[in-house]
C-alpha cells in the first residue's frame, strides 16, 4: 500500500515515514504544495496525509485539485488542534477522515488501515478471490486453508493485482506502485518479471490457479470471474 505524506515539517514528515515503513506502508514525502501536486499528478496513492498549511499554498486547493480531476485517492487531513473549520471545510470537499496535531502514530496508522479497508474492501480485513484468502491486518495469505509464506514485496504485489484484479496494469504502474519514489533509477523491467513470476511461482506451489495473465505490449492481468 502505497502513502504520500504531504507534511512540511520535515522532522515529523520523515518519523511518519518511518513508522509507516515499519507497518509496510510504501511512503513518499512532498514538504510543500508544488511537489505534493507533482507526485499525485505522477503516481496514484492509497492514501494521502494531507497537512492544510503549506508554505506555498493550502492543502485545502490540493483537495479539491483531487476531486475535480476525479482521482480516487483516499485523504486523511492533518491540521492544527484547534482548525475545526480547516475540518469541517476538508470533510465537505471530500476528505476521508482527520487528525489533529500532536497525534500518536499508531493512532495514525489505524486510521490509514481502516480507510483503505472502507475504500477498497468495502470496510472488511478479509479479501477471499476464490481459493486465496488475505488478512489483510496479519498480512497472511492462504491458499486452500494453507499459509502461504511470502516476501514483504510479494504481498504486496499480490493485493496490488487484487486490488485492481481484471484491469490490466501497465509494468510503469506495477514499478511506480512498488518502489514509489525510487521509481525513476530503475532502468528496466528486470525488477517486475523476477517479483511476478515468484509470486506466480509461489502460488502455484500452494496448489493455487494462474490468475496473473501477460498482455502482450501492455502489462499484466490478474483475471478472475
């Protein structure tokens, strides 16, 4: 899962990074509102950690930049303590939630987890394609009952695939969505054959069927009924 932490304090910006990896979490930093609308017009995000003032603008205008273009990233608002108005105007141009400063981070991460599980799993922790069954809190997968043991990028290039399943996904986007930032030093595809055909391979061990399918000159499918 991928979050973009539009934050210009940078201290506290890079200690949410680094408690975010920790949870799994692929994160990418924007301080100001420039780069914030650079990334999200480049990349699309399971979530965004929205901080309302900006040195360059208001994160409010970035919000309604996301909604006009009609971009599906789910929005957690950061404001002040006392911004009850910041609030109220962030929740009805169609922010998901809030948090106000100074916050726990694990109350944070909660409620990243628990947007992206409204948003794409219709609020539930437990995704079931078939055969293969998610937690997507543990971060356990199963193939017919059996646990399946899997790399932190193999997770998350199976839920990825799930997430979007019977679309086909360019390898740009499977890369972007995988190495975030990093994205741009990587000169080939070399990395997305070797992460699918592992997890295809790891999957067929277990006894599960071949649901990643290659489109020939665009991407990969993960395709089911």
């Amino acid at each position: 899962m991928k979050i973009l932490i539009v934050e210009d304090e940078e201290e506290l910006s890079k200690n949410i990074a680094t408690y975010l990896k920790q949870e799994n979490y692929i994160c990418d930093l924007a301080y100001d509102y420039k780069s914030a609308l650079d990334k999200i017009y480049e990349f699309d995000y399971d979530c965004i950690l929205l901080d309302i003032t900006l040195p360059d603008g208001n994160g409010l205008n970035i919000l309604k930049d996301l909604k006009d273009n009609k971009k599906a990233d789910g929005v957690i608002i950061v404001s002040a303590k006392d911004a009850l108005d910041d609030k109220l105007k962030g929740l009805k141009l169609g922010a998901d939630d809030y948090i106000s400063k100074p916050f726990h981070l694990s109350e944070l991460s909660a409620r990243i987890s628990a947007l992206i599980r409204r948003r794409q799993f219709d609020g539930k922790n437990i995704i079931v394609i078939n055969e293969i069954t998610i937690n997507t809190d543990s971060r356990i997968v199963s193939i017919n009952g059996k646990k399946l043991d899997m790399t932190k990028m193999q997770y998350d290039l199976l839920l990825y695939f799930i997430v979007n399943k019977n679309r086909v996904l360019s390898k740009t986007a499977i890369i972007e969505h995988l190495s975030g930032d990093h994205a741009e030093y990587l000169d080939n595809y070399d990395v997305v054959y070797a992460h699918i055909k592992n997890l295809k391979k790891r999957i067929a061990e277990a006894g599960g069927n071949d649901y990643i399918k290659s489109i020939y000159g665009m991407g990969y499918k993960f395709e089911v009924e």
